[in-house]
C-alpha cells in the first residue's frame, strides 16, 4: 500500500466531516430520547430514527447491503414489531414508574456501564489499531465480506442476537396473553340478564323518515308524538347534531311548507293570468 493510499484512508473529507458531526448529533439525539421520553411509543418511534441515521452512516462507508438491511430489516420490521407490541400489551407512562422486578433498576445500571465500557474499548481499538480499508474490505463484495464476518468471527454473536429476538417474540405473546378465569355466558344468560336490568332486549328502531334530507340525525317518533332517543346514534347526541322534531319544530315546519306552497300557487295563478 502507498503512502497516498494511507493518507487517503486516514485522512476524512470536509463532506464527511460535516456529515459525521450533523447526523451523529441527531443520532445522539435521538438514543438519548429513546431513554428518557416517558412513553414507550415514542421512545420506540426515536430509536426508529436512530436506527434510520445508522442506515445512512452503512451507506456513506460504502456498506450498501447493510445500509439496506437495516433500513428494512430493523427499521421497518423490528421497529414496527416493537411498535405493534407496545400497542398490543399496552405500556403506559404509569406501567413503567411501577418496579416490578426487585432491584431492576440498579441492574440497568449495571448493564448500561458495562454496555458504555465495551464500547468505549472498541472505539479505543479502531482508533489505535490499523485497517485496511473499505476497498480491501469489500474487495470481494460487500455481502460475501459481511457473511464471511457473520459465519466465521462473529458466529457466537450472531446466534446470541437471533436467541434473543425469539426470545422477546416469545415474551411479547405470554404477556398479552390473557387466561379466562370464568365460564363465557351462553347467548341465552347474556338475554335473561339484559331482561334482569331492563336493557333494550330487540334492535334498536330506525331514526325519522324525511324525504327531504337525510334522517341519520333526527330521532324517531314514538306514537304519541315525542321524540325517542333510542333511534339516534350516541356519537351525534354527544356532539350536539340532532335535529330538533319537537311539537314546537313540526309546527314551524309546517308553517313553512304552507307558506311554499302558497307563494308557489300565486306564482303559478300570474302565469295562467299572463297566459
């Protein structure tokens, strides 16, 4: 090897400086908001676009294929697997201030020093020690490379990582899984009990027929004349859309329609007058 080709490998663009600093900050970032945002969504939703930042980096250093899977592979699967799980079983902001394992957090701690040790050690090594390069690295191909590493070095890894991926699919389906701790009623008891509270026992009736609009939101009247509740949707009681059929209102309504009828009966008296 040259020693242009040295100074070359050793030596970091302008481009890939301003690269490095911008997205490694929002990388950064992001990890940081992973552990402190108090619900799981987005704490997921920020290792996503860490993740995503990752990818970028892979594709920079001339990784292409690994760029590529971990924009699909653990972006778009895992973190949305991740995602579905906390959705599924449901963790709250209150579910995670609860500690249900006795000194978890101290073993967290623990971990997480252990976890900055390894790294800090192996960023130590890739400063200190010599590399050949991504030219050499990739000369047979980026994925024959990463399949040479994954199978050959980093074996043990490798197999430790995919043990622990079942085991957190395993975990997710015990934890929403939900024992029935009493026999499910028949269609019958469910009927004798809603005789039992005095609940509405048949469908509920239609709403009021009007030809001229649409009738979803004006309830039905009972034979006497009133209006019945039962025949509205609750989502438009809520929000106040249901039209007034009060006595007061047909009365007015009434009125209206007389009133149109005659002005179109003198309109049509002019005409066969002119006529």
């Amino acid at each position: 090897m040259t020693a242009s080709t040295l100074a070359a490998a050793y030596t970091t663009s302008t481009g890939e400086a301003v690269q490095f600093w911008l997205l490694g900050t929002v990388a950064v970032i992001g990890a940081l908001s992973t552990v402190l945002m108090r619900k799981a969504v987005h704490s997921a939703l920020c290792l996503a676009g860490t993740m995503v930042i990752l990818a970028i980096f892979y594709l920079a250093n001339g990784a292409y294929f690994l760029g590529v899977v971990q924009i699909i592979v653990y972006t778009g699967a895992i973190m949305m697997l991740f995602l579905f799980v906390v959705m599924l079983v449901g963790v709250t902001a209150a579910d995670s201030l609860q500690e249900t394992i006795k000194g978890q957090r101290w073993l967290a701690l623990l971990c997480g020093l252990g976890f900055g040790a390894l790294l800090i050690a192996g960023i130590g090594r890739a400063s200190l020690d010599t590399f050949n390069g991504l030219g050499t690295a990739n000369a047979g191909g980026n994925v024959q490379g990463l399949a040479a590493l994954l199978f050959t070095k980093y074996v043990f890894a490798f197999e430790i990582t995919g043990a622990l991926l079942i085991t957190a699919a395993v975990g997710a389906m015990v934890l929403t899984h939900r024992e029935r701790t009493e026999r499910a009623r028949t269609q019958r008891e469910l009927a004798e009990q809603r005789v039992r509270e005095g609940k509405q026992l048949p469908p509920l009736p239609a709403p009021g027929v009007y030809a001229r609009h649409n009738a979803v939101d004006i309830p039905g009247l009972l034979p006497d004349g009133t209006p019945s509740e039962l025949t509205v949707n609750r989502t438009l009681r809520a929000r106040g859309q249901i039209r007034d059929v009060s006595e007061r209102a047909l009365e007015d309504l009434r009125a209206l329609e007389q009133r149109a009828d005659e002005r179109l009966g003198r309109g049509r008296d002019g005409e066969e007058a002119a006529k």
